[in-house]
C-alpha cells in the first residue's frame, strides 16, 4: 500500500481570484457597454430599481479596494504553513515503503510524508528515516511539494515534524540499520541518559544531526549501507 491519497480540490486562492476578477469585469462589461451579463442579470435588476449604476470615483476606489482585498486575503492564504501538525494515518503491518518496498513493522524508527503532486495530495509512510530522506529528494526532483515530513520522538513515542526536530544518529536497531531515530530538542539529554520511557531500550548516542540535513542529504550506499561522512558540511 504506502499512499493514502486526497483528491485536490480547486485551491481557495484560485477561487478567491476568479470570483474577484469576474466580478470586476461583470463590473466593467456593463460600464462599457450598458449590456449586463447573463450571469449578473439579478445584480442588473436589482441596480436598475435603484436608480441605475453611475460608476462615480468613488464606487471605482471601493470596486479596485475590493479586488486589492482579495489578491491580498489569496496571497496571505497561501502563505500560511500547510498540513503544521503530524499525524498521519498509517497501518503498522500492511503500509508498505516506497523506498526499499518492506512492510512497516517497526515503530520506533517509522515515518511518514505528507506531499502535493500530481494533482492530488497524498501520504507515504517509511520503515526507516534513511527511506524518508531518499525519498524526500524523489518528490522534489519531480516537482511535487512536500507539505509535512512526520517522525516519532524516540523518547515519548510522540509524531514531531522531522524537519525541526534532531537526528540521533546511534547505534540502535532500525528497519534499514541506518541508527537514525528522531527527537525534539529538548529531549535529547533524555535519549543520552537513557530516560525514554517507549519503545526498547535506547542505544549508545554517537552523535547528532539536523531532520534537515538528513533529508537534504542522505542517500543510501551500496547494498543499503550508510555513507561514511555523508552529513559532512551540517
């Protein structure tokens, strides 16, 4: 399996500025011509019982402010971050990885992308964060956006989002034998010390990384292996 997919509807920006530009231009067909659209045939009718339509200066400010409204509320709406929290609907037992095609069995280092291309938006879900990395790369390469990029905490379990999150680079069993687990800032001491209170017993800590790096970064080795020096230059 490995994506659930949403059909994408027509974006609310795109729909903010045709309905804005459409209106504008009803607006200026009829001042032009004096012939009213078929579509704003009430929107006549109703201006005409009202004594008519003059368009003074300022109706004219008050139809170009409303337009600069809505070009800004579209703008504004596609700045806003995307899909912020994680929590993705996988299947431990049936998802399958994208990248190296094995059943997602293994909690601890699992993960899970939530991405837009194609047309549609659509999750993948990792046994490994080495997998999530690559396959990061495969969705950019193409195109596509990627909209979250889901890790759990190794200390409480917890899905956190990879990219501001840390990478404990260890000597603990994962589904690919990378050693990469995931943490908050703030919980890294924790995992150092041994205080994680899910999952198996934590490993020996060798070092740390950025989830970004790791994902701008990482590419497997031959035969599954990991790079010596692969995060040089984080």
């Amino acid at each position: 399996m490995g994506a659930a997919t949403t059909p994408i509807s027509i974006p609310a920006s795109l729909a903010l500025l045709s309905m804005a530009g459409l209106a504008a231009g009803g607006v200026a067909l009829w001042y032009s011509t004096g012939a009213c659209p078929p579509f704003y045939e009430p929107v006549c009718s109703y201006i005409s019982r009202s004594g008519g339509f003059v368009l003074t200066r300022r109706r004219l400010l008050m139809l170009g402010g409303g337009l600069a409204v809505a070009l800004i509320a579209a703008y504004l709406w596609r700045r806003q971050p995307e899909e912020a929290t994680c929590s993705p609907p996988i299947s431990y037992g049936r998802d399958e990885c994208p990248v190296c095609k094995m059943v997602i069995d293994y909690e601890p280092s699992s993960a899970a992308m939530f991405v837009e291309e194609f047309g549609r938006r659509r999750w993948y879900f990792f046994d490994d964060l080495g997998c999530a990395a690559v396959w990061y790369k495969v969705v950019k390469s193409r195109g596509g956006r990627v909209l979250a990029v889901c890790a759990r905490d190794r200390v409480d379990g917890r899905w956190i989002d990879l990219r501001n999150a840390v990478v404990l680079i260890t000597d603990e069993f994962t589904s690919m034998n990378t050693g990469f687990l995931a943490a908050r800032p703030e919980n890294v001491d924790r995992y150092r010390r041994g205080d994680v209170r899910w999952g198996p017993r934590p490993g020996r800590l060798v070092k740390t990384t950025t989830g970004a790096c790791l994902l701008e970064r990482f590419k497997y080795g031959e035969t599954w292996s990991v790079p010596p020096g692969w995060d040089e230059g984080c």
